[in-house]
C-alpha cells in the first residue's frame, strides 16, 4: 500500500492497509489452526518432520 503512493494514478489508503493487516492475521491463524490439526496425526507429524530440515 505504501508504494502505492509513488505510482500515477494510484493511492494510499489506510483502509486498505487496515484490509491487508486483518488479511494477514487471517492467513496466519488459518495457518496455525492447520499445522496444529495435522501435528495431531502421526502422518502429519512425520511428513513435518521430513520436509522441516
């Protein structure tokens, strides 16, 4: 949103920034509710373990 300011025709708004902000907190506890769901299985657990390193 920031860059926004610099490029013709566009602009800043801070109920954009706001609309990416609360995008982004969804997005990261969407993120967290699903790797805490497939930690629970042994399959999750393992194919966390094989691709995390």
């Amino acid at each position: 949103e920031l860059t926004q300011q610099f490029i013709p025709g566009r602009c800043c708004d801070i109920w954009d920034m706001a609309a990416d902000c609360v995008g982004a907190l969804i997005g990261i506890g969407v993120y967290l509710i699903v790797r805490q769901t497939v930690v629970q299985f042994e399959f999750g657990r393992t194919f966390i373990a094989r691709f995390s390193r």
